[in-house]
C-alpha cells in the first residue's frame, strides 16, 4: 500500500468514527436534519489537518 493511500485509508477511518460519534450525540432527528453539514464540517477540517501535517513533514 502506498504512503498516500496509508493516509487516505486513515483520515477516512477518523471521518467515519467523528460521524458516529456526533449522530450518537446528536440523536436520530437532529443527525437526520443536520448530518450533510456536519459531514462537510469535517471533511475540511481532515483537509486542514492534513495540510498542516504535510507542511511539518509529519505525513
């Protein structure tokens, strides 16, 4: 597996358990109502991580 997919694969793993956490805490109406910006929220937010590792050299 290449480096890029390693880190695809991960940051994709720690989406996915960010959105089942926040539709446990949310609750099945409001995660019903409010899941598409919540997925967008985070999404961008693994890309800033993401751009803040790469500019360390952490990745």
């Amino acid at each position: 597996m290449t480096t890029s997919t390693t880190v695809k694969a991960r940051v994709s793993a720690m989406i996915d358990r960010e959105m089942q956490r926040c539709a446990r805490a949310m609750g099945d109406g409001a995660w019903e109502q409010h899941h598409e910006w919540v997925q967008a929220y985070l999404v961008t937010s693994a890309k800033v991580w993401l751009l803040e590792q790469s500019r360390k050299g952490a990745l």
